[in-house]
C-alpha cells in the first residue's frame, strides 16, 4: 500500500505572529522571525483507509481515531483539489514532546503533514508554495517547513539566516490543555485591545531590528528585543476583552528568573507563546548555567535546539 511519510519540527517565534489580516486566507497581520527547533521533533504518515469512509487521524499513544481538524482538513483539502484524489486517509503522527500545551505543536504537526502529503500525492511541490499550503492550515506552521532562522512577511516563511551558538530549551510548567486556541484568542485580540492597535505601529521596526541584530549577533540587543515582544504579545491578551491569560504564576516564575540571570549581563531571554510553558533562549558558553537554573529547581526542562 503506497505510504506518505513527513518529519518536521515546531519553532518557537521571537518576533510573534498574533492577529489575521485575513482570515479566509489566513494570512497575519503582521511579520515573524522564528527559529525552527530540529531536536523536538513530528513524525507523520498518510495512507488511503480500507473502508474509505472520512479521514481519520491517530494520535501516537492513543488507541481511538479523532476526526481530522479544521486546520488539517484545509491542507487536506487543498492536495484534493490539485491531485483530484479524494480518497480517504488515515494520518498517524507522533512527536517527542507534550502537544497542545502551547509548545508549538499545531506548527510542527501541520508542516508534518503538509510534508507527508506531498510525499503520499507524489506532488513535489516548491518549498515557498508547501510553506504557503501549511500557512493555509496554520500560519505558525508555514515557519516550519524551513531550517534555522525563518521571517515570515505575510505569505510564507523564508529561511534567512543560522546562528550556530544559538541555544533554546522549553520549560514545561503544565500539560493542560490551553482554554483559549490561539486562533479565538487572536480574534479576541484584534476586536477589542487598544494596546494591540498600538503594538501594529512598532511590530514591523522590531522585527527589522532583530533581524540586524541576528545578522551582526549581537546578543543582547536580540534577547532583549525576544523579551519585549513575548511581553506585549501577552500583554495584549491581558488588554482583550475578557481578558486572555496564557502565562500562569509559574511561568511568571520562569520570567523572574531569567531576570535574576541577567543581573550583570544578558545571557538568556524567554518568550512564551499561547500557553503557559516558556522557552529559553541563550548561547552556548552560557547554556549549561541557564539550563542547570531551571532544571535544578524543580522545572522540567526539554532541549529544543
Ligand atoms: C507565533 N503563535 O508567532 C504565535 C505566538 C502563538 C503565539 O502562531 O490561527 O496556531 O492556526 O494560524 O499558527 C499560534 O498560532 O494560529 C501562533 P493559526 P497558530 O508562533
């Protein structure tokens, strides 16, 4: 039986994507910059199912089939439309860390499929246009489909550079389920924070900013520029109307202590995206100290990059 098969990674996002320009299209409101995380990890394979009834996905770990979701089925959707095969499939998919707790799961698990769709339909399809496909699915995940360091303008994501010392951990201080989806939450967003109307007017200069300082490497300029921006993100889900709250008391803990690090030089930033659980950006001669501060006071630490 003939078998897709897709491996791809979450990123974690300095420049944060929050608000649709569009979303029919799904197309942000403003720029990103992330970085993809090559040691978390979204394996997927697609088959056509036996009784061809409606698609269905299997969870590793899980023993029952869901129903695809929203985000799937639009990518689904769109190789039908270009392949004319409208067989059902059955989608299995495992990654090594936690979903749905805002560690990036839907970018890693929507590009992992994009991938093992193209590999099934025997497509081949440019790498600009998969990253336009996963966008259609999750915008996040249009990041996904390239290495390194990754600005995404509106469309699709472009790889723009590697910054080898670069070091990211999670910081994992829940596995619930986030309350708000990120997509609801960016509506809330958009439709009633004066704060987030602010936020357009300086987004894209931040991003051109970080993007120079990646360029020259410039440390601290960049983690300081990574904190500000999860900082407002979250701010402007505090401004929304009723207010959304991502980050909990212990990711605030995270925050402190990055803080306490940075007393006589920056060395690490944090930055958080629709869900309690923090990320930890440093550099490599400074890795073993960040990682220790955490991992030796009781936080449950996963090596990203
Ligand atoms: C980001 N996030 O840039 C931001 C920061 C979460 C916080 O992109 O509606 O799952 O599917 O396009 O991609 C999460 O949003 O949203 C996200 P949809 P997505 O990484």
């Amino acid at each position: 039986m003939r078998e897709g098969v897709g491996t791809s990674h979450p990123n974690i996002a300095f420049i944060k994507y929050w608000g649709k320009k569009c979303e029919e299209e799904n197309i942000p409101m403003n720029g990103s910059v992330s970085q993809t995380l090559g040691r978390m990890c979204t394996e997927t394979s697609v088959v056509h199912t036996e009784d061809d009834v409606q698609d269905d996905l299997i969870s590793y770990g899980e023993s029952e089939p869901t129903k695809v979701d929203l985000k799937a089925s639009r990518v689904i959707k769109y190789f039908r439309e270009i392949t004319g095969d409208r067989k059902a499939l059955v989608i299995r998919t495992k990654s090594n860390f936690p979903a749905c707790c805002g560690l990036a799961s839907s970018a890693s698990g929507i590009s992992a499929l994009v991938l093992a769709l193209d590999d099934f339909y025997r497509t081949r399809l440019p790498r600009e246009l998969l990253s336009s496909v996963a966008r259609m699915g999750s915008a996040s995940a249009a990041r996904s489909l390239h290495s390194g360091i990754v600005h995404m303008q509106s469309t699709h994501g472009e790889h723009v550079g590697e910054w080898e010392e670069l070091r990211i951990f999670a910081v994992v201080v829940s596995s619930a389920q986030k309350r708000v989806g990120s997509t609801e939450g960016m509506r809330c967003t958009s439709r009633t924070s004066s704060l987030f109307q602010k936020r357009q007017e300086g987004v894209e200069k931040r991003l051109e900013r970080i993007l120079e300082a990646i360029r020259e490497k410039r440390f601290r300029e960049f983690a300081l520029i990574v904190m500000q921006d999860s900082n407002e993100m979250h701010a402007c889900c505090a401004d929304s109307f009723p207010p959304i709250f991502y980050m909990n008391d212990r990711s605030r803990d995270i925050v402190e202590k990055i803080h306490e690090l940075n007393s006589d030089e920056v060395i690490a930033a944090y930055t958080f995206d629709a869900g309690p659980n923090g990320f930890v950006v440093t550099l490599e001669p400074h890795y073993e100290r960040v990682r220790r501060a955490f991992a030796d006071h009781g936080f449950s630490v996963i090596e990203a990059l």
